[in-house]
C-alpha cells in the first residue's frame, strides 16, 4: 500500500460562507446579476445574524441531467444526500466550523435500520433535518441542497478552482460521461474535473468515504479562495448560490452574513472536522455501517459551541491506496 497525504487546509483564506455553500456539490444556474461600480463589501446592508447558527449544507445525488439518469435505481428522479455538513456560523467572533457527517451512518428509517442518507429519500430535507438532530442534538436553523449538474456550472462560473489533488485519479464525469483523469499536486480543475475529486473514493484503502468527505472540504475552501482572491465577486456568488440552491434562507439574509464576513475577513478563523465514521458489516442485513455514536458527537457538537477547534475529537483517517 502507497501512504500519502493530504494538504493542510489555511484557515486564512475562508473568507466567507457563500462558496463554502455553493461548493458543497452545487453550482450556478442563474444568470450573473448586473456590473455595480460597488464592491459587495461596501455596500451597506443591516445584519441580520445576532448569535452563532448552523446550517446544514446537502450534497444530493440525484442523477437528473447525468449519463445515469435512466438506470434503475434513479430513474424515478429520488436521490439521497450522500454529502452532509453541519455548519456552525458565528456571526460574532467570525467563526465557521464545518462538521462532516459519515453518509452511512447508522439509523431508524420507517421503522427499520438503514443508512443516515436515506432519509432524505424517504422523507426530504425535513426528515434529513430531524435525523440529524436525533444523531448529533443540533437543530440546523437553515439548509442548503444541492447536486451534481449545478455544482459544476458553479465552478465554471467562478474560472475554475485552484485545488491540492491527493493523488492520481481517474473517474468518468457523471454529467457529460467523459472520462476524466487529474495528477497528484495544486492545480486549477474546471467544473467536470472538480467533480470528479468530489466523488473519487474506491482508490482509498480504508474509509473511502472519510477521504472523499475530505475532498470535499478542500474544493469548498478552494472555492471561498476564489471568492477571497475578488471579493467584488461576492453579490454575483450569493445570487448564484439563491439560483441554484433549495434553501429556507433568503437572498437578503444570506448577502447581510456574507457582507458582515467580507468586511471582518482578517478576523475569520475557520475550523473543519468529521463526525464519527469507524465502522462494521451488519449481520442483519450485510450492509456496512458507520457505528452510530451519539456521545463522540456530544463531545464534537461541544467543542464547537465553544468556540475549539473540534478536529483533533475524531481524526482524519490515514491515506492509503489500494
């Protein structure tokens, strides 16, 4: 087996919360608003945001508009929300804490056992919702749901991303059914390829879906990067993300938060972590499940409200190819 590892994440350059959002596995599928000879961060706009919230942002796979639309298992439109994250935003100290929650981890869906994602299958954001708050104890006071067709076109709206690629990959893009293959080491993907990081796993020995988790954390603080790097390009972002996203926010709230980051960007500090993700074959059924563990979460949900750094509670697992 090949060690290898991962590039460490600067918290510098999380500027805000409108591309952590929209590259979760989103993109832009409203058209880009009119030029203003003002920067989004001087426009004056009341906040909005009082005391420290979460979020959870969804990554749904929904094959809608992908080469996969007509197999089987997709072809009645469902979809289950195989990216889950719980953001904790503070509007006061200018704090965001991004928090991973393992796709197959354990859980009660109508009745019977099954993995957490399925819930949003069965029953949709809300039922999504409330089994997030069973698993961890947090209301999210908002949500952003996004996928696959949009993710890229959002990428592509923002010029590519610059991201630290972990090692040698190949996959086919869902999207257009290219194959598609990116060498280890920083570079600027476009939306297809950006993609295709997000969903690469099977090359991992051990916890594939731990690793892709971190994938993603990497192209969602990329993407902010990009947004940090032109701040003027913020409004367009936040119109973009309201396009493109099923949410419960509204647009002026989301640009007061994002305008209220922009102005403080020298004193955001932004942690990021993973629930817990270890687990086992079930007998019962033959599936693998990440063990549910209500008292590791209490444990990474407290050092968040607090104000920690709760990454060193559950750690990174260690990268190993196949």
């Amino acid at each position: 087996m090949a060690k290898v590892k991962f590039g460490r994440i600067s918290a510098a350059v999380t500027l805000c919360v409108v591309c952590l959002f929209g590259c979760l596995l989103a993109g832009c599928q409203s058209s880009q608003p009119e030029s203003s000879d003002e920067s989004f961060a001087e426009e004056v706009v009341e906040p909005k945001f009082e005391n420290p919230f979460y979020v959870l942002l969804v990554g749904n796979d929904g094959r809608t508009g992908t080469v996969e639309i007509d197999k089987a298992m997709y072809s009645d439109g469902s979809a289950r929300s195989d990216v889950m994250m719980l953001m904790r935003i503070d509007p006061i100290d200018y704090k965001v804490t991004l928090i991973s929650i393992p796709r197959d981890t354990a859980a009660t869906v109508n009745g019977s056992l099954a993995k957490i994602n399925t819930s949003y299958q069965h029953g949709g954001i809300d039922e999504l919702l409330d089994q997030v708050k069973q698993l961890t104890g947090v209301q999210a006071d908002y949500y952003f749901d996004l996928g696959f067709v949009t993710f890229e076109q959002f990428i592509d709206a923002l010029g590519g991303v610059t991201v630290n690629v972990p090692v040698d990959m190949s996959l086919q893009d869902i999207v257009s059914g290219d194959d598609i293959s990116l060498a280890a080491g920083e570079q600027e993907l476009d939306g297809a390829e950006a993609l295709v990081l997000s969903r690469s796993r099977k090359l991992y020995d051990g916890y594939q879906d731990a690793v892709r988790q971190m994938q993603n954390r990497a192209i969602v603080v990329a993407g902010i990067n990009q947004v940090v790097q032109n701040p003027d390009s913020a409004e367009a972002a936040v119109a973009a993300l309201m396009g493109a996203a099923e949410t419960n926010m509204t647009e002026e709230e989301l640009s007061s938060l994002v305008n209220s980051f922009v102005e403080n960007a020298d004193s955001l500090t932004i942690y990021q972590a993973s629930g817990p993700y270890v687990g086992d074959i079930d007998p019962t059924d033959n599936m693998w499940y990440t063990t549910r563990d209500e008292g590791t979460w209490a444990q990474v949900i407290a050092a968040a409200d607090a104000g920690e750094d709760p990454s060193g509670i559950v750690a990174n697992p260690e990268l190993a190819l196949l």
